[in-house]
C-alpha cells in the first residue's frame, strides 16, 4: 500500500514537473518548434496561390499525368503582327487525328507555305506544342481572309492539287495529307528548327538512355528504337489497318545486329503486355514502361535508327531519326479502306527499307 502510493505521488510529480517546463520558460522553444513547419505551410500556400495566380500548372498537371513538364513556345500572331508582311496571303490547315497526324499536317503546311511563299499559322493549342518549340504563328482561323479551300483527295496519297494554289489569295487546307512528298525538300530545316524538343524532354530522353547504357554495360552501342504499334490497329483489321508479325520484329532486329554489332534496341509500344511476351527479350533489348507518349517519342528520336511498324506516330519517330528506317511493308493492307487510300510510294519515303 505504502508503495503504491509513493509510486503514485512520483508518477504525479513527474508530471507536474513536465506540465511546469512546459507552461514556463519554455514557451518560446515551442514556438521556435512550430515555427519552421508554419512557415513551410504559409510558403506552400502562398506558392500554389501564386500558380492559380499566373495561371501556369504547368508542373503539377504534368506530375499528375505522370509526364515530363514542358514550357510551350508561344508565338502569338498578336505580338508580332505589326513585324508581319500583310500582303503575303496566309495559309492554314486542319488538324485531324492525333499527334502524328498532327505533325503531318504541320509538315505539310510548312511545305506548302514555304512553295508558294505563304505565311502559315497554327492553332495555339495544337498538341505538337507539348513536344517540340514549333516556330511558327500561332493564331486563329478568322485570321484567314475569304481564303480558297483544298480538300486533299486520299489520306495517304499525294494530292496533285497543292502545286496549283492560288497565289493570290489565303489558302486553307483540308486533310490528312500524309505523304512525304509535300515537305521532303525541307527535311533538314523540319528537323533542325521545327521538330525541336523541348529541353526539359530532351535532357529526359538522354538521361533515359545514359542510365539504360551504364545498367546493362553497353556504352558506344548503337541505338535502335523500335515502336510496336497495336491497340486499335489489331483491333480493326477490316479497315486495312495490320499489326506487324512477330518474325518482322526478329529479322528487322538482326539486320541491325549483323551490321552494327553492339546494340542496344529500345521498345516503345501502345502494348507492352503483348511486346514483353512475344518479342526477344535478350540482355541488348529493354522495354519502355513510360506513360508519357512525348516522353517515348524523344526517346525514340534520341536513337540512330529505327524500325516503324504502322501508323503516323511510328512514322514521325522514323522521319525524326537520322539513320536507318525499317518499315513494315505489310501496311496497310491492300483492298481495304486504308489501303484504297494510300500509295506506298507516296507514304513512305525512298530511302527507308520496307521488310516484311
Ligand atoms: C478498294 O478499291 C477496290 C478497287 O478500286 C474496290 O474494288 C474495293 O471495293 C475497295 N475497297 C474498299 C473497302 O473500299
């Protein structure tokens, strides 16, 4: 009993020793303890204010999509409309599809304004925006001033008509117009001033591939992208559209074996599931798990060759590529709705090798 209770009163007068520490001198060190977190807190607060503020979420929009944050270039018409000639017509075109079929159109757009000496503008929210500093105006379609139309006649066949646009009046193009013969002339200057990463992607895509090198022992290997394209191109065979098969993959491979040696080949695909099951999976090859499609797109453009398989994303990360291009000849299929509406010849480039 007489334990207990000594126990007790100890117990008890610990406590008021601690209650007196703190209710007394010590005041001020709490407040030095929560003062920092405080502060950390109001600085968040004010920081996120300060983004809704300048309206840019450019970071956090792309750390919640899981991609790579870029700055887009802004080229508003409405800065630099006074330093424009107004008496040169203008020309536009439509933006069908997706991001590679965007990036035809921008292409063929630039070929088309630089042969009859036109000023091209395009939308400011066009998705190539998120990958590459475009260069270009970017403005509305009411910037268009009674304009002529050209509506291309096939999606992937080059449509005679654009050599015969009106000089003398704005032009405004209609389409898809997938061939490379509307900007081959120009390659060079698409590549080095048009298709230009963004830093923030490139400095991505190269420590991508430095890491990968230095993991798997393979530095000075020549790179190989390849893309595998499937997803709805499976799915709609009707169409014309194919999936190439898996022996392509395995011969287009060791063509860049045998001639190069040392190399190193990256997978990126709509279908990793389907890419990891069925294609090699020796210690040279490594698979892309990004989500980030523009990520996947520098990556590939980073490589020196490529092997394409079908559709006008793949196509672009070949076009961007300076080495070898392998593509897959069995696309589209022929007497389909696709295949009616490309010509092989107009599509893909002479100097890539279609394989089977
Ligand atoms: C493709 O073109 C061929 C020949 O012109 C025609 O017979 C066929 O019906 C077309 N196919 C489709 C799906 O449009």
């Amino acid at each position: 009993m007489d334990r207990l209770n000594r126990i007790q009163v100890s117990v008890s007068s610990n406590d008021d020793m601690n209650i007196s520490r703190r209710s007394g001198s010590n005041n001020c060190a709490m407040r030095l303890r929560r003062g920092p977190k405080c502060y950390i807190l109001a600085a968040t607060f004010f920081f996120f204010i300060f983004l809704i503020y300048v309206n840019d979420l450019t970071y956090i929009t792309a750390y919640l999509n899981k991609k790579v944050p870029v700055h887009r270039h802004v080229v508003r018409w409405l800065d630099y409309k006074l330093k424009i000639d107004h008496r040169k017509p203008r020309i536009m075109i439509t933006y069908k599809g997706r991001l590679g079929n965007h990036m035809f159109e921008y292409a063929t757009l630039m070929g088309m304004a630089r042969r009859h000496n036109m000023t091209p503008i395009i939308p400011e929210d066009l998705d190539v925006l998120d990958v590459f500093k475009l260069p270009t105006l970017q403005g509305g379609l009411d910037l268009l001033r009674e304009p002529k139309s050209y509506p291309e006649e096939k999606a992937a066949t080059y449509y005679k008509g654009v050599e015969n646009i009106d000089r003398t009046c704005d032009a405004y193009l209609e389409g898809y117009y997938q061939s490379w013969r509307y900007f081959d002339n120009l390659r060079e200057e698409l590549l080095t001033k048009h298709f230009v990463l963004h830093e923030s992607l490139k400095s991505a895509a190269k420590e991508y591939i430095r890491k990968l090198l230095e993991e798997r022992n393979l530095e000075g290997a020549v790179l190989v992208s390849i893309h595998v394209r499937r997803g709805d191109f499976v799915r709609q065979k009707v169409k014309g559209y194919t999936a190439a098969p898996i022996p392509y993959y395995y011969r287009a491979m060791n063509y860049f074996r045998k001639k190069y040696g040392k190399v190193m080949f990256i997978i990126c695909t709509n279908d990793l599931i389907w890419a990891e099951t069925n294609l090699d999976e020796g210690s040279d090859v490594h698979y892309s798990h990004e989500t980030d499609g523009s990520l996947d797109l520098a990556i590939m453009i980073s490589c020196d060759h490529m092997i394409i398989t079908s559709g006008s994303y793949s196509w672009w990360a070949g076009y961007l590529v300076r080495g070898e291009v392998i593509y897959y000849a069995g696309y589209p299929q022929p007497n389909t709705k696709i295949g009616n509406l490309t010509v092989k010849e107009d599509y893909y480039p002479p100097y890539w090798q279609g394989r089977w």
